[in-house]
C-alpha cells in the first residue's frame, strides 16, 4: 500500500517543470513536498493525480497507474483555494464522490450519514445545507477536506492546502489537518512553501528545488542535516558561514569540522563562559527574548539571542556561546 | 448645480440618438401598427383577429415557430463539441477552422440561400436527395447559418471557465461525462440558453434564407409580411402581423435579456489556456470536422457553380462569363443597372451605414456605462438599454415597410433621400455595435476616470485618457461588424431600394427570381464577390480579437 514514483518529468510546452523525481509515500504516512514558489511542486502533484502528461511512471502498491485518467487513479486532490462547487450546498459538495459511485434510496440515506460525519470531522456540523460563498476562508478549506476524504480515497494529494489562509488560522488548521489525517488513516502527500506548515502536518519531508528533488528524509533528520546551503537557508536557517568562519563556529559548539555550517539565529547565546567575542551593535526585544545583532571578532556580523533578563546595550562586549543542537554541518559544494 | 449640469450633459449626449430612434424607428413601426389596428380612421383590433383567424395565417405562425424551434435545437447541437474544440483545445490550424467556421454568420442571407439553392437544387451536387422546396432545406439553411452564434457565444463563455472545478471533480473520481455533467454543465448552461434564445430569434426572424428557399411553399411571419406587401398588396394583414411578431418578438428579448444579465456570478472567469488534445477529445474533435465540411459544401458549391456556364444547349462548361457578365445587366432585361453598379451603391451605403452605427451606438454606450447615481437614473438607463436593443427583434420587414409608409409626406418626405437605407441599414446593426462597446467599457474601472478628475482632468480629456485607449479597437471591429451587416442587409433594404439604384442583396434575389440563361450563373457570381467582400471585412475584424464582438 505504498505510492511509488519513479523518475516523474513534466514539461509545459518543452521547459521541464519536473525533472526525474522520484518518491515513495508509505501507507498512512505524510509526505510533505517543501519548495520555494515556481520550483514545480504544484506540477509534480498534479502529475501525480493525471491532471498533466507526464513521463516516468506513478503506481500505487505495484500496480501502474501512470496510463489510468485522473478519475480512475483513486486519489483525491484537494487545491490550494479548495475550488468547491459553488452552485451545490456543503452537503452535496461533501457527498459529492459517494453520489458518483451510487445511487438510489439506500445510497442517499447512507450519503446522508457520511456527509454528517465528515462535517463533524472537520468541526462544522449543521453546516449541509449553507453554500459555499456565505463560507469563511477557513470553513471553505475544511469543507474541500470533507469532500475529499469523504469517499476514502487510498491517496490524498494536498495542494498547498493551507495558504491561502491568514498567519493565525494556518496554524490553528494545521495541527488539526495532522490530527484528521492520522484519525482517518489517511496516505497523504502534500505540497508547501511553508516550512511551518510541513513540520506540523508531515512526517516525512521532500525539499525541491528548480524541478529535482533534492532531499528526503524523516522531518527532523531533514531538519537537523541538510543537505546543502540552499536548503538549509529555506529550511528556516538564519545565515550560512563557510570555510574559517565555520570552522570557529563549530568548535565553539564542541563538533567536528566541515565545509560549512547553518545557523540558526537562536544558536549564538550570550553566555560569560563562551568561547566568541564580539561588540553588540543592536538590540531588540521580544516576548521571550532578546534578539541581538554581534560583530563577532573575525568572523563578522551573527545573530545572538539573551535572556531578557541580560542588561546590555550597543557598543558593549559580549562573549557568545553556540548551542550545538542549533547549527548543522554542511558538506563543502 | 453640478448635478443638473452633469444630468444635462447626459442627456445631451442621449439627445441624437432619441432623436433618431424616435424619427426612423419608433414612428415607422408605430405607423405599420397603427396600419393594422385603424380602418378607415376608426380604431378596429377585429380586423386583426380576421387576420389571425385565417388558415393560412395559422399555417404561417405554426411553420415560424417549428422550423425555429428545431433549427435552433440543432444548432445547439452541432455547435457545443464545436466550441469546446476551438475554444479549450489547442491544435494546429484551429484558428484558421476558427474563422471557417465563423463565416457563416456574416454572410448575407441571401448569399446563404443561394448557396443552399445551388447545393440542393436539380443540377446540384445533392440533387438527387430531391431536398430542394422541402422544409429540410429552409432548416438547414437556418442551422448553417446560426450554428457559428453558438459557437461564438458558448465558445467565449467556455474559454473563461476555471478549468479547476472539473478537475477536483475528476480527482474524486468523476469521469469526463460526469464532470461535464455536474460541473461544466451548470456553468455553461447560461451562455447557452442566451445563445439558444438568440439563434430562436434569429431563425423566427430570417428573411432571406427563407425566401429564397421557402418559395411559396413555406413561408414564416416575416416572408409572410413580405409577400403579403409586395405581391398581395394586403397591407392590413401584414400590417396585423407585423404587430403579431412585435408582440412576441419584444417577449423574447425580454426574456433574453432576462438570461443574459445574469453573468452568473459563481463562476469564476479565468481564461483556461487550452490544452492538447487526449484520446477522449475525438469525438468533439470528428464532430467539429463534419461541421466544417457540412459549412464549406454550400459555399464550395456556390463558388464552383459560379465558374459554370451553361451552355445554351444544355450541359455546362467551366468559365468565367458569369463574372463577366456582371458589368452587364442580365438576360430580359433584368436589371435597370449593371450588378457592378449595384456593389458600388453596396459599399457607398455600407460606409454611411457605418458612420451612423458607430457614431449612434458609441454615443449609447458611453450612456449605458456611466455610473448611476440614483435609483431612477438607473431604471432610464434600463429602459434605454432594452429600447435600443428593440431593432435587433423588431424584423428588417416590419422596419423597412414602416419607412414606406410613415416617411412619405412633408415634412418627412424621405423616400428619395439618398441617406434613408443607410439609415435603416444603421438602425439594424446598431444592437451589436452597443452590444460590443458595452462590455468594453463597463469593464473600465470608474475608480480611473475618477483619478484623471483629481489630476485636472475634465470629462473629455478623461475619456480621451481612460476610454479610448481600451475601447479603439472594438470601436474598429463594431464598425467592421456594421459594415458587414450592412453590406448583406435584405429586409429592409428590399423595400427602400429604389429600382435604379439596387444594393447588391437585392440584385441577386431579382436575379435568381428572372429567367434569363445567365442570369442564374450572375447571381451566384455576385453571392461570390458580395460573401468574398464581407469575409475578408470580418477576418480583418477578427484579427482585432475582440471577444465581446457579436456576442449578444
């Protein structure tokens, strides 16, 4: 019960979107796709569903499904603006898989049933009979959820599905888009530029970048080692030092030497006892903490943070402890 | 005091063309019904009941509804697969079939009528289907005429949906008939009842096709009202139907523009780009190929007859003497003029029809697109909207035979007035130029007009800065489209052609009714040079790529 695709390539009008991607989404398990805008991901999932021609092949458990039409592949796609039918009610949107594989008196009472639960599922009950454009943002990406899942597709495919959201109720329905996948035991692949939003809904992590894949892992292996400097920095690192630099970073933090290090911008402490020197050039506040800017001695300008208990201003001398569980080492290119 | 003076300048503007529609519009029809309802100076509605009551009237009215009840249902048919092939798929050569199948639209009905005649007829290449007189021909002369509105109208509509819908459907498993049916289907549903409701009219109110095939046999209102004016000379009842076809023409368009006004606002306009044709395409795609082949025949065998020349001891040969013998004017004496002649007068008439289409319709819709600022501001530019719209329903006929009786004494004694057909000619085309520079610019944002204002900017100079530069181009192709209209004009022209100085619609429908041993061969030689005139007209209108031109 695995999806398996091998060596995917999508091309709009001969400039390749997708080049030879290859990945396998184990069963019940979440597979977050993470690239920057344009990088082809979107073009990889509607590859994925039939919506494209594609080369290279797409299968599910062994049997090949890349010559099937989207309709007979059995994975469900849900788009980044939810796309609901706008003359039907939520109802008959969210039924509106089970009405294409039955009809009749005892489908329609079982629709009903299903079409109830899912709403539940997704937290609007009572909402069958509104339509879609009296919905909020939010409502509507939750009723495109329910329509989705409603005829237990074996995969679903996730269009960014959370974007086109405001900050706060991103993630707010993140957390609960994790927590109705893995109630329904759903397979499930999902693209995003959102690195947030891949951490709390996945459990594996595809990064692509310019049409390849260029990492794949368990989330925080990914997130503890990437695989190069680009995407450490899209993986949330603050800056990239390289050569010497990295090296005095690395040793402060007590690890091995390599080509390169990411840094996070909390990995640089104040601490009396560290081993880096440096003059604060700026300060500023927030709720937890103290985020400092530090012309380090020979290794120029690194983001520090300081607990908000620690009086110091501009011009001051600071000595800087780096917290090793916040720097990855990075192969040279 | 800005107010009155803004509703002043408004009304200004509605002046002319109030003025006009009152003069050449409403005062003839008003006439032609008053022509019905008055006998002998006392108001009798009886006399129009006798009309209605009698057989062949029933006859009439029962054939009009039929043949365009089912002429229009076909041409739905054929022209669904044809504009989603031209208008979602992207092969090569589509925009040449594209145009193809547009043609037909533009052609003057009386060319179109030739065609079928020259296509069906004893000599024709389906002579021997024995089509020619029957019922079938008049519908398919109808249907090939009107399946390029369907095409036009659907096809526009079918272009902007959000191609997204139908693929969250098929993603949930929806096979392609299902994601028609569920999804493309409500959305489209109202482009094709507007076109259905327009081709309806259309048919209910075609002239020449039906003349010219229907003969005697089978004739609609509007042939009626012809032959009832020019051969019976029983102006009461044809008074009476013209009335009975304002009724229910003014019904329709009402309902139309019930349909129409609604662009339903759940779909999301988006132009899809169109994709490469799959597997399950063919059948639209071989659908869209028949279609084509069923326009080109007529026109292919009109433009080969017009190469043949009988000889005049039965046979034909290939020849250009038909061509010829437009310098001269025809066998017996049919003509008063050399056809060459006529296509002069054709063009003369067409660019004054154009001038005062362009100038009436422009001044209109700069009108119907200001914003209202009152409720009964824009309930007058409602009723305006739907009273300019009334020459496209109210018939050519009905229009041209007002003229006659109306505006023949001091001090309107304008029969001789070299501008009355362009006039009429103007009236008639003037819908589609509103309905083409509406859309245009309403679609400016008024929010621009207001921040020309707040640079300095007065109400010319933002219009010159704002409008303009948007709406030049479909004020080229209305014009275009005017002048195609108007070159194929036959309705009302029939009437107001003075003998000696014919259009050429009128020339070819006095040729093809005159015996004469080259007059025939005449007829379609001009049909090839009036079709080829008008079609190189609307391909340079097409190049404009104008999408709201000629969707009504």
């Amino acid at each position: 019960m695995t999806l398996t695709i091998r060596d995917l390539s999508v091309a709009y009008d001969d400039v390749p979107a997708v080049r030879g991607v290859s990945l396998e989404v184990p069963d019940g398990s979440v597979l977050a796709v993470l690239g920057p805008s344009g990088c082809g991901k979107s073009t990889l999932l509607r590859g994925v569903a039939g919506l494209e021609q594609a080369t290279g092949s797409v299968a599910w458990d062994g049997e090949d499904v890349t010559r099937l039409p989207t309709h007979r592949r059995g994975f469900a796609l849900m788009f980044q603006d939810g796309q609901l039918f706008d003359h039907l009610t939520v109802g008959r949107n969210v039924g509106y898989a089970l009405r294409l594989r039955s009809r009749g008196r005892a489908a329609r009472a079982t629709e009903h049933a299903r079409v109830e639960e899912l709403l539940a599922l997704v937290g609007l009950e009572g909402y069958a009979d509104r339509l879609p454009r009296t919905l909020s943002g939010g409502e509507r990406q939750r009723v495109a959820l329910a329509r989705s899942l409603a005829h237990q597709p074996r995969l679903l495919l996730l269009d960014e599905p959370l974007s086109a959201l405001d900050a706060g109720l991103r993630r707010h329905l993140a957390g609960e888009l994790r927590e109705i996948l893995t109630r329904a035991g759903t397979t499930a692949l999902m693209v995003t530029h959102d690195h947030e939003e891949a951490f709390s809904v996945a459990d594996r992590l595809a990064v692509m970048r310019e049409g390849r894949l260029v990492q794949e892992g368990p989330i925080d292996e990914v997130w503890r080692s990437p695989v190069d400097a680009g995407t450490a920095l899209f993986l949330g690192y603050a800056r990239v030092l390289e050569g010497d630099a990295a090296r005095r970073v690395l040793a402060a933090a007590g690890a091995p030497a390599a080509a390169a290090v990411a840094v996070r911008r909390s990995a640089v402490v104040v601490d009396e006892r560290g081993p880096l020197e440096g003059e604060v050039r700026s300060i500023r506040s927030t709720p937890q903490l103290q985020r400092l800017v530090v012309a380090v001695d020979g290794l120029g300008d690194l983001d520090a943070v300081a607990p908000l208990d620690h009086r110091t201003s501009p011009g001051d001398r600071v000595r800087l402890g780096v917290d090793v569980t916040r720097v990855a080492a990075l192969a040279g290119d | 005091m800005t107010t009155t003076r803004r509703l002043l300048g408004l009304g200004a503007l509605g002046l002319l063309p109030a003025a006009v529609l009152g003069v050449f519009f409403l005062l003839p029809v008003s006439g032609m019904v008053a022509r019905g309802l008055v006998v002998d100076g006392s108001f009798e509605p009886g006399a129009v009941l006798e009309v209605l009551t009698r057989p062949r009237t029933g006859r009439v009215v029962w054939f009009t509804v039929w043949s365009s009840a089912v002429a229009t249902l076909v041409a739905v048919l054929l022209g669904l697969p044809a504009a989603y092939s031209l208008h979602r798929l992207e092969w090569t050569g589509r925009r040449v079939v594209r145009a193809c199948l547009l043609v037909p639209f533009v052609l003057p009905t009386v060319v179109v009528g030739v065609a079928f005649r020259q296509l069906i007829g004893e000599s024709g290449p389906l002579g021997p289907l024995a089509l020619d007189g029957t019922a079938w021909a008049i519908l398919a002369g109808l249907v090939f005429f009107n399946v390029s509105v369907v095409i036009r109208v659907v096809g526009s509509a079918w272009e902007s949906l959000d191609s997204r819908p139908g693929e969250a459907a098929a993603a949930l498993g929806a096979s392609p008939a299902q994601v028609f049916r569920t999804v493309t289907w409500p959305a489209l549903r109202p482009a094709v009842v507007s076109a259905a409701s327009v081709v309806f009219l259309f048919c209910a109110t075609g002239f020449g096709v039906v003349l010219v095939l229907g003969g005697l046999a089978f004739s609609t209102v509007e042939t009626e009202i012809y032959l009832l004016t020019t051969d019976l000379l029983d102006l009461q009842a044809a008074a009476a139907l013209s009335l009975v076809q304002l009724v229910a023409v003014t019904g329709l368009l009402v309902l139309a523009g019930r349909l129409r006004a609604v662009p339903d606002p759940t779909v999301r306009r988006t132009t899809a780009p169109p994709r490469r044709p799959r597997r399950g395409d063919l059948a639209p795609l071989g659908a869209t190929a028949l279609l084509l082949l069923a326009i080109a025949t007529p026109v292919l065998s009109l433009v080969v007859g017009s190469f043949r020349e009988a000889l005049p001891g039965g046979g034909s040969t290939w020849s250009l003497e038909n061509y010829r013998a437009l310098t001269g004017q025809g066998d017996n004496q049919a003509l008063l003029v050399p056809v060459a002649d006529a296509l002069v007068t054709s063009i003369r008439v067409a660019v004054d029809a154009t001038w005062m289409a362009l100038l009436l319709g422009g001044l209109l819709a700069v009108l119907l697109t200001r914003r209202s600022r009152s409720r009964t501001e824009r309930r007058v530019r409602s009723v305006l909207d739907g009273l300019f719209m009334l020459p496209l329903g109210v018939s050519a006929v009905t229009l041209g035979f007002g003229f006659l009786i109306t505006l023949d004494e001091p001090p309107l004694d304008l029969r001789d007035s070299p501008l009355l057909i362009p006039l009429a000619q103007a009236l008639v085309a003037l819908p589609l130029v509103v309905r083409t520079l509406v859309p245009v610019l309403a679609g400016v944002d008024d929010r621009l007009r207001q921040a020309a204002a707040s640079l300095g900017a007065g109400p010319v100079r933002a219009l010159l800065t704002v409008d303009l530069p948007v709406v030049w181009r479909p004020l080229l192709a209305s014009g275009g489209f005017a002048f195609a209209v108007s070159l194929g004009e036959f309705g009302a022209t029939s009437f107001l052609a003075r003998p000696d100085a014919p259009t050429l619609p009128v020339v070819i429908f006095r040729l093809i009714g005159h015996p004469g041993r080259l007059n025939y061969g005449m007829a379609l030689a001009a049909c090839v040079v009036l079709a080829a005139t008008t079609a190189l007209v609307m391909l340079a209108v097409e190049r404009l790529r104008v999408p709201s031109l000629g969707a009504l």
